[in-house]
C-alpha cells in the first residue's frame, strides 16, 4: 500500500488537536499531512504549519481543495456536519478513496440512535457515504466508520453531565444502564493506525474500539477518586431529558436540543451505544488506558499551576 497522503477538516478541535498531534508522530509513514481550512481560519494553525504541516487554503465544497490527496478525516463539529455529504461529493470528485465522517461515537446505525435528534448528521451522512459507494463501484472510493463510545474526558463535560464548579453529576436514568469509553489519546491512535491498514473490498469498514463499558454510577465513584473530590451523583427521570429536548426544538435552540436528545439516550434502557463485538485486537500494538487513569490525567491538567 502506497504512503497515504492525509487531509484533515476541523483541525483546530477538541479531537482535531490530539489527532494532528498523532499524526506528526508518525509523520514518516505518510507521504503527506496536510490541514484544510479558509483564510478566516488560517491563524489558528500557524503552529502546525511551523511543525512542517501543510496548509491548503480553500472550500471544502470545492474537488480542488482536495486534488493529490487519498485519505481525507473530517473532524467537523455538530453544525458544519452537515455539510459532509458536499463534502464528500467533492472528494469523489478529487478522486480521494478514503474518507473518514466525523462520527468518533456510538453506533447509530442501531435501535433508538437511528431517529435520535443527536445522530441526525451522522446518519444522513453514513447514507450518502453508502449511497456513493453502491453508485461508484469503479472509483475507488471506500469509508471508514470510528466507533469508540464515549471519550473519557468528555464525563467532566455537561453534555456527559459533569459539572466541576458544583462537583455534581447529573445522570437522567439509571446509574445501573452502562456506555463504551475510550481515552482521546487512545481514539486517535486507533484511528492514525486505522489510515495505515488495508482497505475494505466493500468500500465500507468500521472499527468498533471503546476500552470498556462502564456503568454510570462506576464513572462517577471513579471520577470522585481520580479527582480527590467527593462528586454528589445526581440522578433524574430519564423522561426529563426527554421533555427539555422537546422544549428546546420549540424555542429554536439548536444546541440545545442536540444535548438533551443525546442525555435522553444514554440514559435510556435497552441498547448500547457500541454493541460487542469490538475490533481492538486488530491493533495489538495499542494497549488503552482505563477511566481511572485518562481521569487522573485530566484533572492533573487542569489543575492551577502553583
Ligand atoms: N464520543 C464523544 O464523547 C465525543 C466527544 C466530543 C466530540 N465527539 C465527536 O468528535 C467529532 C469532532 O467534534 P469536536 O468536539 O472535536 O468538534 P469541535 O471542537 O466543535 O471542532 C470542530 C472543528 O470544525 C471546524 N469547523 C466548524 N465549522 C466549520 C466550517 N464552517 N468550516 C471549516 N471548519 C469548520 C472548527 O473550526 P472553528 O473552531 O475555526 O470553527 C473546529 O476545528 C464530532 O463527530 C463529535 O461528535 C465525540
């Protein structure tokens, strides 16, 4: 298999930073690292660019913007994902054959995640993706699906319902119902080493990767230990979370529909966000953290320097 040759949209992220910093670390397997992004945005990767990154500045709805790349990452949060099937329009066009939607979650293909509000993108994007692969049979043209649960770290923010201020979580189900995790660190090491392995015949492939299923009331007693601090679980009705989503949708806000349609979900009984089996064996080489550690490692970071 030739070099690849990586694109990545939504660089600047919270996933998009640690996955950049991956690459670079093993910037000698790639024949290309690369960073799109537009003139408004260009400052934000001067570090990049000076750690030997290329920039291309353009349109992401534009085939040129990706012209002499085989493998493009979106890493594009909740809005401009809606712009993956254009997006992945002009890829075809550029004669990319890898790309990669910004998905690094649950299995939405699945039970309630089909029509969740949360999943919307995702899964109109996994269709077009389908869709274009059935319709370009000779193009060359192959996906690959990251499924990895939740990050870790994500548990300390609201949408997770971690709030370090009142050293609360707030949880709308039961503490019983259990969710995939993996470390941010670890997702992006899957999925640099994801790019360096063989394509799919199908043109599909996904790796299902989380460390492992944690219950929510074992992701709070561990957030208290990897803090030091005594974190009050808070426990609501998960048809609350139901409700605020509906309210949200009525009122227009966008943001917060998405996050409540997610918290109504993952503390909803009967499915799982990334069902077994998982795919780690296929990378030996990785060995994950658990929660405990991935949470002693944030709260180390976010601790005042004295
Ligand atoms: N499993 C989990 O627990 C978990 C947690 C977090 C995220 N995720 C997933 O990870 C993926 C990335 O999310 P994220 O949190 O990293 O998103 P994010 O922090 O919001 O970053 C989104 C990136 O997209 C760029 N972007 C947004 N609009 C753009 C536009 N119109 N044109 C060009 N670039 C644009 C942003 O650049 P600007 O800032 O310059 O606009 C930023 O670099 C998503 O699929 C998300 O669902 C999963």
């Amino acid at each position: 298999m030739p070099a690849p040759s990586i694109l990545l949209l939504g660089a600047s992220g919270y996933l998009g930073v640690p996955l950049l910093a991956e690459f670079l670390t093993h910037r000698s397997k790639f024949s290309r690292l690369a960073i799109l992004t537009d003139e408004s945005r260009k400052h934000k990767f001067e570090d990049a660019k000076a750690k030997g990154v290329e920039l291309i500045i353009g349109s992401y709805l534009e085939p040129d913007s990706f012209k002499g790349f085989n493998t493009v990452l979106s890493l594009l949060g909740n809005h401009a994902m809606a712009d993956q099937p254009s997006i992945i329009k002009a890829c075809l066009a550029a004669k990319v054959t890898e790309f990669y939607p910004s998905e690094f979650g649950g299995d939405s293909s699945q039970g309630p995640y089909v029509t969740n509000r949360y999943f919307d993108e995702k899964n109109k994007t996994r269709a077009f993706l389908a869709e274009t692969v059935a319709k370009n049979p000779d193009s060359g043209f192959n996906y690959t699906l990251i499924m990895c649960g939740g990050f870790m770290e994500y548990v300390m923010n609201p949408i997770f319902g971690g709030d370090e201020e009142s050293e609360t979580f707030t949880f709308y189900g039961s503490g019983e119902k259990r969710e995939p995790f993996t470390s941010v660190a670890d997702v992006c090491r899957y999925t640099v080493a994801s790019t360096l392995m063989p394509k799919s015949p199908s043109g599909a492939r996904s790796f299902k990767i989380p460390e492992a299923w944690y219950t929510w009331s074992e992701v709070i007693s561990t957030i208290s230990r990897a803090s030091g601090v005594e974190y009050k679980p808070i426990f609501l009705p998960n048809e609350e979370a139901v409700e605020k989503a509906k309210q949200f949708k009525e009122s227009g806000d966008a943001d917060g529909e998405l996050t409540f349609s997610l918290k109504a979900l993952i503390g909803s009984l009967g499915f799982e966000a990334v069902p077994e089996p998982w795919d780690n064996d296929k990378f030996p080489e990785i060995v994950p953290v658990n929660l405990e550690t991935a949470l002693k490692q944030y709260f180390a970071k976010s601790k005042p320097e004295v």
